[in-house]
C-alpha cells in the first residue's frame, strides 16, 4: 500500500463516511501529562470506523460482482457496515451473524436492508454458512478484516488526523510525525492494522505505541517487535 493508494481510498469513499471529529480533553491531558486526540468515529456512518473499510470493498468490485451482491460474517459492526454501504452503492448484501449477536445489531443489519441469515455462534459455522451464499448467489465475500480493501478503507481514519494537526506532515510517499513523543493507539486489531497502515515512518525519535485488551492477543502473535502495552484500567470493554 502507498499513499497514492489511501489518497485514492479516501477520495473514492468521501461521499459515503463523515469526516468524524477529534476531540480533545484538558482533564486526561492533565492526568497523563500529554497531549491526547481523540477521532471520534462513534461519530461515522452506523457508528464505527468499519464503514470506511466496507464502502471501499464494494467500491472496488466489478460491475458484475455488484450484480451478485456481496456477502460476509461479522457480529456487529461490520454487518452493520457492509448493509449500508451495499444500500446505499445500490445492491443486495448477504449477512451471516451468529445467533447470540447483539439483538440491536440485527435489527441495524435488517434496517439498512441486509439480508440477515442466522448461523450457530462459531467460526466454522460463520464460514459455512457464508460459503452457501457465495456458492447459491454468487455473491462475493468481503471477510471482515482479512481483505486488503478493507484495511485501507480503515487507514483513512488516521489520514484525516495525519492531515489535521500540523505535528504530522506528508512528505514524498510517506506520512511522517514531527514530534519525539509516543503516538499511542488503543485498539482492537482492526483498527491497530489502520493505524499503523504502511507508509508511516517516524521522523524523529517517537514510538509507535499500541494498547489492546489482553483478550485480543491472537491476532497479535506475529506482531511480537511491536511495543505492547498493557493497561487494564483502561481496557476493561
């Protein structure tokens, strides 16, 4: 990925998301002893950052994979997501939600005019279930992180703080940071993978700093150089 390919990205899905503000609070300054943003993407379209990765899956399909609809597996919100996006792109969605999924999500998924399909709440039955529907329709199946439009739909979120605050700076292919203090990232994989979304490269001595609940550690096993740290007061989600 370079930044001629996120710029694309971004441009390509700008009438589908909120540019989501980033906020800031004196109070959390004071008791960490350093300047926090915080971009809000509570604020996005069906409030998750995930649309900016489904519209852009659709976005990229071809004429005839539109026609066949998309399906893919997901607990919330990225259901959520892909039925928007597909709704407002202008074709079917196919969703494959576990039976224990929040009573609330379904109800968003079914709002947005996703085709829900209920499935037994584990991987293996996600996937079989979701296999039907690409075999029977034709559909194409966007994978909830593991899809490479996805991840870069995710990196705009980042592009849009990179841009408005001038202690980061876009200099040839590369985004770079000025300052010599950490950037930290609280995050789930999904958004980790957006914000440490290649090319980013320090321009001083500053870290790149991810926290994640000790719960999400599997999809980190290949990610041991990175600088992990625990936090469990701030982390209990």
């Amino acid at each position: 990925m370079t930044k001629n390919d996120l710029i694309d990205c971004h441009d390509r899905i700008k009438p589908f998301i909120h540019n989501t503000p980033v906020l800031t609070s004196k109070l959390i300054n004071d008791l960490t002893g350093a300047d926090i943003y915080f971009k809000c993407e509570n604020f996005q379209k069906m409030g998750a950052f995930k649309m900016r990765g489904a519209a852009n899956a659709i976005l990229k399909l071809s004429d005839e994979q539109k026609n066949n609809g998309v399906v893919t597996h997901s607990s919330g919100n990225h259901a959520q997501a892909i039925s928007l996006a597909a709704k407002k792109i202008g074709i079917k969605s196919y969703i494959v939600m576990p039976s224990n999924a929040p009573e609330i999500k379904k109800i968003a998924v079914k709002s947005y005019g996703g085709q829900l399909i209920e499935c037994e709440p584990n991987l293996a039955a996600r996937e079989t279930a979701a296999k039907k529907i690409v075999d029977s329709k034709g559909a194409t199946f966007i994978h909830p992180s593991n899809n490479e439009d996805v991840i870069i739909g995710q990196g705009t979120s980042c592009k849009e703080l990179i841009e408005e605050y001038n202690s980061f700076v876009i200099a040839g292919d590369r985004f770079l940071y000025r300052s010599n203090l950490p950037v930290v990232g609280f995050f789930g994989g999904g958004h980790t993978c957006l914000f440490n979304c290649r090319p980013i490269q320090k321009k001083t001595e500053g870290d790149e700093v991810f926290c994640r609940h000790e719960r999400c550690a599997y999809w980190v096993r290949g990610l041991s150089d990175w600088n992990w740290h625990h936090v469990d007061h701030l982390c209990r989600t």
